[in-house]
C-alpha cells in the first residue's frame, strides 16, 4: 500500500512540475504569445475580408458574365462562346480576369469543351488541364474529354491514361463505365483482347444499370470469341 501511495506521490510531483514549468513559459514568454495570437486573429480577419469583399463580389460578376457565353455554347455557336461577341465576354476573357474564382475555373472546363468541338484539340488540352473543381462529375468528365482530344490526335497511349484517370477519379455510375468502355475499346483496337474484357465484364458485374451496361453482353461475346 506504501508503495503504491508514493508512486501515485511521485505521478502528482511530476504534473505538478509541468504545470509549473508551463505556467512560467507562458508568463516569460506573455508577449510573445499575444503577438502571435493577434498575429493569428489578423490573417483569420483579412482572409474573412477577403472572401467577402473581394471574392464574393467577383464570383457574382463572372457568373453574370457567363451567362452569355453559356448561351452561346449550348447553341453551338462555340466561337463566339470563346471569344464573345463584342458586348459579352467569352470564356476565354472570363477565365483570365476571374481566375481565382469558381466561375473563372469552370470557365476553363467550357473553353476547352469549346475547342474538343471546334478541333483544336491542342487548346482542348490545355484548357481541361487547367480546370479543378470539386465536382465529383465535371472533375472526371475533363480528363476524359483530356483523353478524348488525345484519341482524336491519335495519341492513344495519353488517351488511355486519362481514361483509367477519369475512371478512377470518383467512382460514380455515370462517368465510371463510360471511361472503362473507352478503355477497353483502345484495349481491343491494340489487340490486347484479354484487358478489354476484364474491363467490359467489369461494367457488367458493378454498372449493368448504366448506359455502357446496357448492351455490354455483345462486346464481351465479341471479345471471348477474339481469344
């Protein structure tokens, strides 16, 4: 019992020492630390201000902005939904001057969806890269339109990356089977039949409801009697 009662004596002497050794770091070190928190407090107000005052305004602006261009693209009239049209500003404008907001980011998304259409697919690229979203959708639907303009540049080895990519990104039932058929199509075009198989079964085992599922049972007959 004695030995018990000095070890829990020894446990409190040592919190109370840390305690102690707390207590006077904080008393000499007081300045210090309500620099930093102030310092702390400041760059927490202005990032607050920032996004108010600044960012929350713009983002209004672009979206305003957009309205037009968006207009133009689903008209098809991808050219002027680039570029404008001289009273409203095109993609392109709009994702240089409002970058660093989320309509400028989508934006890029549109623009390079624009060129996939027109055939710049040099553009396409560069403008899909550069667009980020969370959005579990448009997020995966850019690396595979990124593989779409390699497929059409005939660069089948960048498209079946950003295709396994596209994929992978977020695993739904919308982008998931179409990216894995695209794959497998490149798969089987290269005559690696087996791969394109694995692929097409798997859209049968887990995406059968989807519109790649639909009718998948052909292209696994097609491959099975290939090998």
């Amino acid at each position: 019992m004695a030995k018990k009662k000095n070890k829990t004596e020894d446990q409190f002497a040592q919190i109370e020492e840390t305690l102690s050794r707390t207590e006077q770091y904080i008393e000499d070190n007081q300045k210090n630390l309500i620099r930093g928190v102030g310092a702390l407090v400041l760059v927490v107000a202005l990032f607050i201000g920032y996004q108010n005052l600044y960012i929350a305004p713009m983002e209004k602006e672009a979206q305003t902005d957009m309205f037009m261009a968006e207009l133009y693209f689903q008209k098809d009239s991808f050219n002027l939904a680039l570029n404008g049209d001289g009273q409203y500003l095109g993609f392109l404008d709009i994702a240089d001057e409002y970058s660093s907001t989320k309509a400028g980011a989508l934006a890029n998304y549109y623009s390079g969806l624009s060129y996939l259409n027109t055939g710049d697919f040099e553009n396409a690229i560069e403008y899909l890269g550069d667009f980020s979203s969370d959005d579990i959708v448009l997020s995966a639907l850019a690396l595979g339109c990124i593989g779409d303009a390699y497929m059409e540049l005939a660069d089948t080895d960048n498209a079946l990356s950003y295709y396994e990519d596209a994929a992978a990104k977020n695993v739904n039932e919308f982008t998931t089977p179409r990216y894995m058929l695209k794959q497998a199509m490149i798969h089987e075009a290269n005559g690696d039949v087996a791969d394109a198989l694995a692929l097409y079964k798997g859209i049968e085992a887990d995406y059968k409801t989807s519109r790649e599922g639909n009718g998948i049972e052909k292209y696994i007959a097609r491959a099975e009697n290939a090998l």
